[in-house]
C-alpha cells in the first residue's frame, strides 16, 4: 500500500522536476503544421511513444534497476550515459540533465540517500533517481515502468492540449485511447535486447532541433 503511494508521488505532475515545462518538439511540430488537431496529435503520440519511450527509456530505465538490485554500479552509470548520448538534439540532453538535477536535489530531502558510487548517473538523467526511489521505497520495477509510461503519456497530452489547442475532453479521450497500447510497450520493452535499445524518431528530433531558435514558445523543449 505504501510502495503505491509512494509511486503515484514519484509519477505526479506535482514532482517538482518540471515536466510540465517540456514538450519535447510537439510545439514546433504544431507551429509548422505537422499536428493540427486531435488526430494527428494522436499519432504524434503514439509513434514518439512506440519508437522512443518503449524502445529506449523503458529498456534503460528496466537495466537501472537490474544494476541496482546486482549492486552493479558501473552498470548503471554506463546505461545513464547511453540515455543521454541517444538524445539526438541539445535540448533533450539539456532537459534529461535538467530534470535529473532537480530530482538530485529532492530525492535526500525523501530520505532517499544518494550513494557516491551512482551519483554520475543520477546527475544526468531523471531515470536514475526514480529507479534509487523505488528501490529505496520499495516500488517494484514492473510497477515503475507501468507508472513512468503513465506519466509521460499525460504530460505529453496536457502539452497537446494547451498548444493545439484542444479541450480538456479531447485530452481525456486521448489518454484513454493511447493508454490502452501501454501494457503492450511494456512488455515489448521487458523484452528488448541490450543491442536493439534506442530510438528512432527522426520528426521529432528535428522539431526539436527547430525549436531551439523558435521565436515565440511556451515550452523549454
């Protein structure tokens, strides 16, 4: 009961992390027309989903936690390094140190310690602070991953929302809809191969390179 709980604070919107502040290239790709309405805000979605938190955040975030349980710290770091040498533009890599910094920072305030021997990775990515979490609180991993998929689907939805911009029962329906593909990510995710983790997303990587000289923006990614 406790672990539950402790979990739904680690995924909330409420974690003083940011995520509300990202929306990891949706705004240009609505700026120039390639999401304009429900529909293609959907698909934008669901490929960003299957093609890079599936194939390449849950892998990472699945071997974060087999290295803690094995103790394998020079594991763990290693998988934090790979994560952010897979974000293709300066702005994921500055929002995957970002959020993994403030996470830094909350995460001793929990009573959660941070061992010397993992802080290069929990310095770098947000991934590695939630995984010293659950361990610390007793989350299991299945458990994590359930809920990081979660999370990251609202916030990409909410992003959506305020850009498109869409009303909050076409948020709903999207979160239903695009939540009903998340069991089988996660267990494709369980299953992927240390060699096939990555992502491919070239749309959104260039919308993310565009939006870094974008001229008006609400978002910081």
């Amino acid at each position: 009961m406790i672990s539950d709980l402790r979990l739904y604070q680690l995924i909330s919107p409420a974690l003083p992390v940011g995520a509300f502040t990202y929306s990891q290239g949706l705004e240009w790709a609505i700026e120039c027309g390639w999401v304009t309405d429900k529909p293609s805000l959907g698909e934008w979605l669901a490929s960003v989903l299957e093609h890079s938190v599936a194939s390449l955040e849950l892998p990472v975030l699945i071997r974060l936690i087999d290295a803690l349980d094995a103790g394998d710290h020079p594991r763990f770091n290693r998988w934090c390094r790979y994560l952010v040498a897979s974000r293709e533009t300066s702005e994921l890599r500055a929002e995957e140190r970002q959020r993994a910094q403030a996470l830094t920072r909350l995460l001793p305030a929990l009573e959660v310690p941070l061992d010397e021997t993992v802080h290069p990775g929990i310095e770098i990515t947000q991934l590695a602070g939630m995984a010293l979490a659950a361990r610390q609180w007793g989350i299991d991993g299945r458990s994590l991953c359930r809920g990081y998929l979660w999370s990251w689907l609202e916030n990409a939805v909410m992003a959506g929302v305020k850009l498109v911009p869409l009303g909050q029962t076409d948020g709903q329906q999207l979160l239903m809809r695009l939540s009903e593909r998340l069991p089988e990510l996660l267990d494709r995710a369980i299953k992927i191969a240390d060699d096939e983790v990555g992502s491919s997303t070239p749309a959104l990587a260039i919308a993310s390179s565009l939006h870094e000289t974008q001229y008006s923006r609400l978002f910081r990614s």
